[in-house]
C-alpha cells in the first residue's frame, strides 16, 4: 500500500484557499480598528452636525446678543464635532488590545487623522449653506485645537470622558467671547488670520495626537490612576 495519489485534489475541485494577500489582510485590520472605534457611527453624525451647520447658515439662525452671539451656532458644532473625535479615540478591549497590537500607534494616529479629517470635511459642506462669521478657516483651527483639548481629556481622564474637555473648553471660549480675553490660547476668540491662536490650537492638536498615538487612551478613571 502507497500513499501515491493522496494529496492530489480530486478533479473539479476548488483549489484550497492560500493565505490571505498582506494587502487584504492590511485592509482588514484597519477596518476592523475603526469599527471598534465607532467610526461608522461618528461618520453619521458629523454629517449630522454638518447638516445642521448647513441648515443653520441657509435659514439664518441667530442669537440675540450681539456680533459675538452670531459665532455661538458655529462654536457649538465646532466643539460637538471636536467631542465626537476624542470619543471614538478609544475602544472596548483595553489592555488586551494594547498587550497584542504591534500595529497599535499606527492605527491609532490614521484613525484620528482620518475622523478629523472627517470632521472638517462635514464642516466646510455645512458652511455651504451661507456665509459664515469669520469665515471657514478659523472654525477648521478651532476643531482641530478643540480635538486636541478632547483627545488630552481622553488620554488624562478616560476615552469615554473625552467629551468634557471640548465641552468645557466651549464655556471657556464663551467667556473669552463676552469678555475682553486676549491670550492666544483661547483661539476661538482671536480673529481667523491670529497666528498665535493658530499656533495654540496646532499644539494642542499635536500633543493630543502624540500621546494618543504612543500611550492610547484611559479605559477608565481607575485606569488613570493605576
């Protein structure tokens, strides 16, 4: 008795499946990272919040209260938006993703860059809708430095508290707006060509990435402390 014959496939079969092209696989990796991220989810709602941006400007929604009650709409997007990118910063696995994932700070840093992007994406289509106070450069400063702000939230306090940071950092610029504040770092209150204010928000933008790219964000507040 010989083994001649066993390994040959029988005829009309289907060739056995090789392994799986590092392209595909690459791909895969990355999509599988942004689902755990919720990206699909933040995708719709910065359309959302582009939409109401857009709805906003077109039908001329206002506040009472001024030339600097015309930028609160606007600044209220801006840091919903700047929220929705320091919330999905962080995903559901925690320290066994962190212990197996060489790809990690990769993935970590395209993501962000990748929902930012999104997000100032959705904001110029919402400023289609009409003419917007200052322009559109100021606002595309004010989210990234505002995602900044969110993304040292998450890394600091936990991911799913990176929300507060631009929420707070809204009530901030809200008093620099009705006040007489001149320090850069509240850059949504300086005007939309200030160097400084630029200058301020690309370094907060930049240092939250850093730290999100190389140490990730907190699971939790014990996480924080441990």
């Amino acid at each position: 008795m010989t083994a001649t014959g066993v390994r040959r496939s029988p005829p009309g079969a289907a060739p056995a499946p090789g392994p799986a092209r590092p392209v595909v696989a690459g791909l895969r990796l990355v999509w599988l990272y942004l689902t755990s991220r919720r990206a699909p989810a933040a995708a719709g709602l910065l359309a959302g919040l582009g939409a109401l941006l857009w709805a906003a400007l077109h039908w001329h929604w206002n506040i009472a209260g001024g030339a600097a009650a015309k930028q609160v709409i606007p600044l209220v997007i801006e840091a919903g938006m700047a929220a929705v990118i320091a919330v999905t910063s962080y995903g559901p696995f925690g320290e066994p993703e962190r212990a197996t994932g060489r790809w990690l700070p990769v993935l970590r840093a395209g993501a962000t860059v990748l929902i930012t992007a999104a997000a100032v994406g959705a904001f110029v289509a919402g400023a289609t809708g009409g003419p917007l106070p200052g322009g559109t450069l100021a606002p595309l400063r004010n989210i990234a430095g505002m995602a900044g702000v969110g993304l040292l939230t998450a890394v600091l306090a936990g991911g799913a508290f990176g929300w507060i940071g631009p929420l707070a950092y809204f009530v901030l610029t809200e008093g620099a707006l009705a006040g007489t504040w001149t320090t850069p770092w509240t850059w949504p209150a300086r005007p939309p060509h200030d160097l400084g204010g630029a200058l301020c928000a690309a370094a907060a933008f930049a240092a939250g990435l850093a730290l999100v790219t190389v140490r990730g964000t907190r699971e939790s507040i014990r996480d924080a402390t441990t």
